[in-house]
C-alpha cells in the first residue's frame, strides 16, 4: 500500500527519527524567546534581520491599551560583526518610534551595524567582555565608471546619515568621531560605557532576566 507519511520502523535508528520529525533546536529557542519578547540575533545584519522590527509593530499593537510604563519590555541580544547599514538604520527607525520600551544588551560582539543597533536602544546594556566597532564600512561598488560615482555618491551621503546617528546616540565628540571613523574603532566596555555607546556594565543576572 503506498502511503505518503513514515512509522518509526521505517527509520534505522531513533536518532534519524529525531531528526526527521524536530525542528532545529536553534529554531526552538527563537521561538521560546519570542514568547518572553526576547530576541537573538547572533548573525550578521541582513534582509533577514526584518523580521525583527515586524515583531517590534506586532507587540505595539498588542500593547496598545497598556499604558507605557506597564508594557513588557523587549529585548534585542545582539552578537554581531556588522551587515547591511539601511536595514539597520530603519530597525533603528522602528526602535524609536516604539512605544514598548525596548532593550538592547551586548554580547561578546557588537560590530559595525551590530553596534549602530546597540546605540538604538532605549536601554543599552553590556557585559564586561563585551566590545564595540565603529569604522567607515564598505561600499562593494563595481561595474561601469558611472555606476561607480553614482554608488560613491550614495555612500557618502549614507555616511553623512550613520555619522549624524552616532553623535545622536552616543557622547562620542564630532572630533573624535571623525578621527578614528576612517579605521577599525574597537572600543571595550569601559570605553563603551565612558562615550554612552551604552548605559550600563550588566553586574547582576538578575538585570537581563
């Protein structure tokens, strides 16, 4: 009789069984978190990373007969060397239109647009080992003498818009700024703390749980 599902003898081992029938456990724990609003985003920032501040309107939404200091918070782990600055810039756009109270906590690694989104936060935590990077990116143009100039152009206005953000969201001073933004800034946690990348040192599991 041909059938189009599988019995357990029809596997050699328990372990393929597993296999074939659990989800990743990656995939289990992304999905736990989301019922605490707790998201983890250990990856680079990408087109994939949208999923993140469609999560940030649908808790809004569900929140939106709670005042605002009685909503859940939602928190935003972030362990990352960087990624796609425009999407990162319009999660950033989401975070500060959010009403919910959102928290960004470093981990090991706050790179790049990894960092951008860390300085998003409402409030921004880190651990002790955690650090920070803040350099000029890069702009990947090739092809034709005119497409080139038009992506140059793009670049630098993009770098007009990351610059301005992190003076908005740090202490970081415009000279300081602008002196290191041509190379690879990395920055520990006492520094991160000292030009207000983030808020406060984590000293107690009890702050993030």
């Amino acid at each position: 009789m041909n059938r189009n599902f599988m019995f357990a003898e029809d596997f050699e081992d328990i372990g393929e069984l597993m296999e074939s029938t659990l989800p990743p456990p990656e995939l289990v724990e992304f999905y736990r978190g989301l019922n605490n609003r707790e998201i983890v985003w250990n990856d680079v920032i990408s087109d994939c990373t949208i999923s993140i501040p469609l999560y940030i309107i649908k808790w809004n939404r569900e929140d939106r007969d709670i005042p605002v200091e009685e909503r859940k918070p939602i928190k935003i782990w972030i362990n990352s060397d960087g990624g796609d600055t425009n999407v990162t810039l319009f999660l950033a756009n989401v975070i500060a239109l959010s009403k919910t109270p959102i928290i960004t906590i470093g981990m090991g690694r706050s790179y790049s647009s990894g960092g951008l989104l860390l300085m998003a936060g409402h409030k921004r935590l880190i651990f002790d080992s955690t650090s920070v990077l803040i350099h000029d990116g890069s702009s990947g143009a090739i092809g034709d003498t005119g497409k080139v100039i038009d992506n140059l152009e793009f670049t630098k206005e993009m770098e007009v818009r990351v610059r301005d953000f992190i003076l908005k969201h740090t202490q970081i001073p415009a000279e300081l700024l602008d002196k290191n933004y041509r190379r690879d800034w990395f920055l520990f946690s006492e520094d991160v703390i000292k030009y207000g990348i983030a808020d406060k040192i984590i000293t107690d599991i009890d702050e993030v749980i």
